[in-house]
C-alpha cells in the first residue's frame, strides 16, 4: 500500500504568529516537504493546482520535475490536475516529459474544480464542468495511445494529423486517477476506463464517502475491469499529532479555528466527530484511519493533508517524521494483514503497466467491455 503527502499549496497566515509566508517561502516549503516524505519512507507527494490567492502551485509539472531531479523513490502525483480548464493536448506534453525525466515515477489525479471564476480565465464555463471533463479526458487518452490523432468536439478546435510528443515513456501512458468529493459522474468515468478512483476523504462523513466508493467499484466490476473489491481506491486524510491528546488539541485548535476553508464554523471537537480529520496522538491516528477500511473497502493509496491553515513549515516537517516513523509502519502491516490475497496491494505503477506489455487493457483508449447501447465519448454515460 501506498502512503504519502499531498499539498493544496496555499498560502495562508499564521494565527499564533500573525506572520504570512510569501509565496517564495510557501513554494520552497511545498519542496522540503516533498523530499521529507521520500527521507522518512513515504512513497507519494501529490500537489494541487490552482490558478488564484491564496494558493501557489500553478503550474504542477514544474515543481514535480525539481523533485523528481532531488529524489529517487518517491512517485510524484497531482492532487488535482484540472481536466477542464487545462488543454489535454498540453496536459499530454507535460505529463510525458515529467515521466521521462522521473523515470516514470509519475501518475496523476485529474479533477474539475470548484472555483468558478478560474474557468473564464480559461475560456471555459463551470456550468460544463462534467461535459469538459469527460469529452477532454477521452481526447487525453488518445493522445497518449495513437501515435496520430484526427478528432473533433465541442469544446476545443480540432486535430487533423496530430502527434503528441513526446511519447509516453516506454509507450506506456501515466496511471490515472479520478478524484472527486461529490460528483457521481466522476465515480463512473474512473470505472469505465479502469482508472483509479480517488476521495479527498476530508469533509464528508463516512456515509458519503461509502456512497461515492460503492458506486465506483460497482460500475468498475459491470464494465469487466475485475471484481468490485480489486478496483483502486485512493484516500485523503487529515492528521495533526502529538504525544498527547490533549497537548493536540491544543497545538491544532488556532489553526483550525482560523482555516479558510473550515475556519469559524464547526468546533473542532464537531468536526472531527463527523469527518475522517483525527488530532490526537499517533495511535489514535493509526486506529482511525485503519477504520476507513471498513466503509471504504480493502484500498491502495493513502494520503495526508498536513501543511494547511499557516501551520509553519517546522511543525509540518515534524508531523511528516511522526507519520514515517510511528504510523506509516504500523498501518503498512496492519492494512496488509487484513487484506485478501485476490485484492491489490498497490495502485498500478509505471514498472507494473510496462510488464503487462503492449496488448494490455491499459494501452487501450477504451478498455470497458461496452454494451452497443453505450456512447464512448459519454465515458458510458
């Protein structure tokens, strides 16, 4: 099983200090991270992107390609990468390049967004938000499987005789992931293609997030990818720790307070009785989050939110060594002890999909068993 970090990158101020990082700092900060997850024996950095204040990581691949040049192990993802406002031709080149100068330590989660001024910024409207993501991830699939592409649609200007370069490492394209919090759709497109189906796992309660999983494992098994317990799950969370829970409490509750996201409405105490956010000590960290399990089903990716609401980078390093050295380990056996031999253990990696070779369903722009009624373009809706 897979564990890691993933950054929203925002940029926020410090309730204790009353100091705000710059942005310099913020995205410098956003690095050591990274390379404090691959040193403490993570697996996954992931960071999102977004194109307005508060946040900073506009531009993905570029930070990834430093990372990737100052590590060795350590996957690098999105979390997410925007399907609707980016080009997929562009998302074609970049994503390649990245996987050729990681070595293929490379995949990616793609999502709509919320933010709905961002998408006039680029050309688009949020009210499309499904119909983009679905015509523009099936254009992405093409171009990373058809050495040339002739395609026309509704959302951007045709192809006539396109090459996308450079080509996927090893003509193998990056695995895929869906990340999604609310949007059923979603859940359905990452089944039919077989990709990865990924929940923020922060907000929600337990109820929702067993909804939105269920569907995508049930839709994974109808389109012939393999059982519903074998489909790819992908988990957030979100931790603060100490030796106590009580010093937790204390050290988070500032921090939580002031949130921009989540600040001045639920009490702590609230909040984390209803979504998967644990502060407390690192057991109480691994017991919780060894129960998403139970409504999410035997998974392969877990991730941490850990650098938000102007916690400093100190604190985070510290929380990231905590999660390495006491809970990772522990989580990493018990998940395994308790998983069936039949499902996964790990997400699909570059390594993985290469051996499968080139006849496998991962090289396929539609890999679904389809009935004739169902429209490819639609994702099977």
């Amino acid at each position: 099983m897979q564990f890691g970090i993933f950054t929203i990158g925002d940029v926020t101020r410090d309730p204790t200090t009353g100091r705000t990082p710059t942005e310099h700092e913020r995205i410098t900060a956003m690095t050591r991270i990274a390379l404090a997850a691959e040193e403490v024996g993570l697996d996954v950095f992931a960071t999102g992107e977004h194109h307005n204040p508060p946040f900073v990581p506009s531009s993905p691949t570029t930070m990834l390609g430093w990372i990737a040049a100052k590590t060795t192990r350590l996957q690098l993802s999105t979390a997410t990468t925007l399907i609707t406002t980016n080009d997929p031709v562009k998302i074609a080149e970049d994503f390649a390049m990245l996987q050729h100068l990681a070595d293929g330590r490379v995949d990616l989660m793609l999502g709509r967004g919320n933010t709905g001024p961002v998408y006039p910024w680029f050309g688009q409207d949020i009210r499309q938000g499904i119909p983009l993501a679905i015509e523009n991830y099936h254009l992405l699939r093409r171009l990373w499987r058809e050495p040339v592409v002739d395609w026309e649609g509704q959302f951007r200007t045709p192809l006539r005789g396109y090459t996308s370069t450079p080509a996927p490492l090893d003509d193998t394209p990056p695995f895929v992931w869906h990340g999604s919090i609310r949007s059923p759709e979603i859940a359905e497109q990452a089944a039919f293609y077989g990709d990865g189906f990924f929940h923020n796992n922060i907000f929600w309660n337990r109820e929702h997030i067993q909804q939105m999983i269920t569907l995508y494992r049930t839709r994974f098994e109808q389109y012939g990818h393999g059982a519903a317990d074998q489909a790819i799950v992908g988990l957030g969370g979100q931790v603060f720790m100490d030796t106590t829970e009580k010093e937790a409490v204390r050290r988070f509750r500032p921090y939580f307070d002031n949130a921009p996201v989540y600040g001045h409405g639920p009490s702590l105490e609230d909040f984390s009785a209803t979504t998967p956010l644990t502060v407390g000590t690192p057991e109480q960290v691994i017991e919780r989050t060894l129960g998403f399990a139970d409504y999410a089903g035997d998974y392969q990716r877990q991730l941490f939110l850990m650098d938000h609401a102007g916690l400093p980078l100190d604190v985070v390093l510290e929380q990231i060594e905590i999660l390495g050295r006491e809970v990772v380990p522990v989580l990493r056996t018990e998940f395994e002890r308790r998983r069936p031999a039949h499902v996964p253990t790990d997400p699909p990696t570059h390594r993985s999909l290469v051996a499968q070779g080139p006849d496998s369903p991962h090289r396929r722009v539609v890999p679904a068993r389809l009935d004739p009624t169902v429209s490819v373009e639609a994702g099977g809706r």
